[in-house]
C-alpha cells in the first residue's frame, strides 16, 4: 500500500512528489479529502460560530499577529 498528498487541479489530481510506479500501471485509488488545519482545531478556541467565519479570520491579513500587537 502506498498512501501520497496530492492536489486536484483543473481536473486532474497531482500528486506532490513523483510516485514509484511503472509507466502504464494500473492502480486502485481511494481519495480521502484533507480537513484544514484551522477546520481541524476549532474546538480548541472554543470558536462558537460557523467554521466557514473562522476560517475566514484565520487567513485574513487583515486579523493578523502584527495588527494585534501592544
């Protein structure tokens, strides 16, 4: 078994690195889909509201560390 990350892009799935596979060789594939690390730890802030609005904050510049600063 060999388990890969890889991204789906215009509609082909590419893995991140090169696969040790034959050329033409066939394969069975099973996609799990990856949680966000921010979907991942929303429980841990006790965030109340949906996960979409954490998200959003969490990759906003605009709520970033430096605008937080004292």
């Amino acid at each position: 078994m060999l388990e890969i990350e890889a991204i789906y892009e215009n509609g082909v799935l590419k893995p991140i690195r090169p696969l040790p596979l034959e050329e033409y060789q066939f394969v069975h594939v099973t996609i799990q889909v990856k949680t966000s690390r921010i979907r991942q730890s929303a429980g841990l802030i006790r965030w109340k509201g949906p996960a979409e609005e954490l998200e959003r904050v969490a990759i906003d510049p605009e709520f970033g560390p430096e605008e937080n600063s004292l």
